[in-house]
C-alpha cells in the first residue's frame, strides 16, 4: 500500500462493536500452505519501518475500517479506545499449543476466498485469518473487487451497511494520498504493496452460532517504485472478529482493530524498491488453517 501514509485493514459495519481485548492471552499458531506454483527467489528483509506521524499509522488501518479510512483522510487521530474489559465475554480458552493441531487447510474456495471453514474453535480462528488475508488485500482499493470480498466475508446486513459508505470513503481524492489513481491502480513501474500477514490468532468466545475471533498480524503497506515517497512499512495490530455460523459458513458480523503488540524492528537492512516489487510478485499469499 502505498499507504501513502499506509492504511489500515479493519472492517466496521455501521460502526463496529466490541473491540479487541488489551490482553492478548493465546499464542494461537498458525499452520500455512502455499498455494500451488507459487516460487520465487528470497529477497532481504522487509523494509525496516521508519518513525511516522499518528496519521501515517492510522492510515495503514483504512481498508475496510471506516472510521480509520475517514480519519486518514481527515488527519484525524486514531486508534485505541477502552477496550471491552475481560477476556471477551466468557472465559476464552488458554494459550493454544505451540505445534500445528487441527486438520489440513480448507480446500473450498469462494472467489479467492478460502471457505468450508468447521464450526469450531478451529474453523472460527481460521475464517478470521483468512478474512484479515482477504480484507488487507489490495483488492479493498478497487469497488468491484472491494464489493466481492464484502458480500462474502460479511453477513448480507453487515455488507450492506458497508459498500455505500465505504465508495465514499475511498474516494479519487484518499485514493490519490496513497498514490493510486481514481480507480484504485498504481502509477506505471510501480507496485501498490498492501498485505496482512497473520501471526497468530485467538478464539475469545465460542457459544452455539457465534463466535469471537483476534488475529494478531502484520501488515505490509506502501508503495513501491522509483519515484515513491511513501515505501513500503510495516505495522502491527489485532484484528477482532465477531462471527456467525450462516448458510454452512462463519460471516462477519462486526469487526475492530487495535495496535500492536509490536516487536522491535529488526537490523536486517531495507531492501530496495525494485527487490520489493519482485517479492510481491513472485511470493503468493497463503492458506491460513490451524
């Protein structure tokens, strides 16, 4: 992304409810696979993420959180915020295990979206994942594709509480701060960078068709070429997930985001633009399934 100041992945349906917990009790692990054909030579580290203004931060939070998209544009503030309290409602489960457990990845597919998630702890925490995978896509940034990836994450009244506001809000004028034209695409030689790369993950809440679902993650925004003035950084959030068991599949009913926990940035040394831009073509994302 170029987040042009970089933008954040968060979804909120009419104002989301319920944030992410301050606690974040589980070291849920995450099992990957590749997607079929997927290679490509490694490049150095990512790119080490240099001190930005609150604004340049939230904007790497505008995907599909609303609020943060306007705030962005608006050089709002952002961000944390009281958090619910507990452990999201009752007593989660405890740190999960740190080997890979569960059954293989889910081989449905809806569009690009992984789907036949179980209804369980398993399939809840992955659905979040791949969702995150999906929402921090540079797909947000185009409405057609933008509207796909709604419909199929969200409930159909979550998703139609969000397509009209979100048009707006990603409008030609935020569209050109991060350095993409009207519709959604990236200056010729350059490479509009926006990834959510999950962590880990947490089940907070599993009760009957319901669940509540966090993805600690990192996020890959900014643009990528030689004449950017926003390159591609990294950032750390949680993204929390309430769901709902509907049609044989977990929706999204509402979402928040908070920020971090960060690590220390690494002394790998950044890369340059045109090694990001053959990263991020070469290296496919990933199934998330635990």
């Amino acid at each position: 992304m170029s987040f042009g100041d970089e933008h954040g992945y968060g979804g909120d349906p009419g104002r989301t409810s319920g944030r992410a917990d301050d606690g974040f009790g589980g070291t849920g692990q995450t099992r990957t696979r590749l997607p079929d054909g997927r290679s490509g030579d490694m490049y150095g580290g990512p790119r080490r993420p240099a001190r930005s203004s609150r604004s340049l931060i939230t904007v790497v939070g505008v995907v599909v959180l609303l609020i943060a998209a306007i705030a962005f544009a608006n050089r709002g503030g952002g961000g944390g915020g009281a958090s619910d309290g507990g452990k999201g409602g009752a007593a989660g489960p405890g740190a999960d295990p740190t080997a890979a457990t569960g059954v293989e990845p889910v081989t449905g597919k809806n569009g690009e979206i992984p789907s036949g998630f179980a209804r369980n702890e398993q399939g809840a925490a992955s659905a979040a994942a791949n969702y995150a995978v999906a929402l921090g896509s540079d797909g947000m940034f185009r409405q057609d594709t933008r509207h796909g990836i709604v419909d199929t994450v969200y409930t159909p009244e979550a998703a139609d509480k969000l397509k009209g506001p979100q048009d707006a809000a990603y409008s030609p004028a935020f569209l050109r701060k991060l350095g993409l034209d009207a519709d959604g695409n990236p200056p010729e030689g350059s490479t509009f960078v926006t990834r959510t790369v999950p962590v880990g993950t947490k089940v907070e809440r599993l009760s009957g068709d319901t669940a509540k679902a966090s993805v600690w993650y990192m996020g890959l925004i900014g643009m990528s070429g030689p004449d950017s003035t926003n390159p591609v950084r990294t950032t750390w959030k949680t993204w929390t997930f309430d769901l709902r068991w509907l049609s044989n599949e977990w929706k999204v009913t509402a979402d928040s985001q908070k920020d971090g926990p960060a690590p220390v940035p690494g002394d790998v040394a950044a890369s340059t633009a045109d090694e990001i831009s053959k990263a991020v073509e070469q290296f496919g994302g990933f199934t998330y399934a635990r």
